[in-house]
C-alpha cells in the first residue's frame, strides 16, 4: 500500500518516511534506513524525519548518528522539545555531559513542566559534578511526576 503511495507521490518525504517506518516495522534494517535517507533526499530540514530516524538510529545502537539527527532536527524547529530531550539523553549516553546539560536546559525552557527534561538535567549536572543544581533539576522532576519511580532512584542516588 505504502509503495502505491510512493508511486503517486514519489518526491514526498513523508511518503518515503512512512515505508521507512513499516520497513523498521517488519525488521529491514537496510530497506528502512534507505528509505529514510531517500525521505531526507525529498525534505531535508523535516523535523519529523529528522527526529523518526534519529529515534530508529537509536534503537539501532547508532547514537553519534543519532545525536546527529535529533541536533538536524532542532537546527529545523527550534521549539521541537521532544528532540531536545532526545539529543539530550544521546549526549548523555556519549557522555558529552555539557552538551546534554545544554540541551536538556533548553528543553525545560521551552517545556517548563516537561518532567523527563527536568531529570535529563538532574543527570547531566550530577555527572558534571554540579550536585545542587542536579537535586534541584531532580527535586523538580520528582513534583512534576511524583508516581513516576525513576526520578526518585536518580534523587537518591544523587543526594
């Protein structure tokens, strides 16, 4: 189905984005990430391409690129918080920790009650050795989500 739409529209990003993700879906790892490429050929600056093949990179144990694609995507929606926090936990599993602070602020600037933003922040300034600033981020983190466990552990664990 997803081909007859690509036949009908084949300069669609969005078109080539979805085969991508119905090639991910079925476990083709190189059909999906050809497809994402060719989506990215039709719309480069498409912050949801950008940011569904970052996420798919991700999955893929492909971090530095997928670090790439979540910073593409805020680079082409400024206010794109979600990929903010993407880029913000891929930094934080490169252990670039100031650029996982940087971008985890930003998050919570845009998103103020963005709760896995606050605890992105907690963790990258516990790693950068800031322990105040991480239990506050964390303490906010832990009031806008207090059912949520895993604030609570990165509390504990900082205090």
């Amino acid at each position: 189905m997803v081909q007859r739409v690509i036949s009908d529209a084949p300069l669609s990003g969005e078109a080539w984005q979805l085969l991508a993700m119905c090639r991910a879906d079925v476990g083709d790892a190189t059909g999906a990430e050809a497809a994402f490429l060719h989506a990215l050929e039709q719309a480069p600056d498409h912050p949801g391409i950008l940011f569904n093949f970052g996420t798919w990179l991700c999955r893929q144990r492909r971090p530095q690129e997928a670090a790439a694609r979540f910073r593409e995507a805020t680079v082409a929606q400024t206010g794109f918080v979600g990929a903010w926090i993407k880029l913000g936990m891929m930094m934080l599993e490169l252990q670039d920790f100031a650029q996982s602070a940087s971008a985890f602020q930003r998050a919570v600037e845009l998103q103020p009650d963005a709760a896995q933003a606050w605890q992105g922040l907690g963790r990258a300034r516990q790693s950068l050795g800031d322990l105040e600033a991480a239990v506050a981020a964390l303490q906010h983190a832990t009031r806008l989500s207090p059912a949520d466990s895993s604030p609570w552990v990165d509390l504990g664990a900082t205090l």
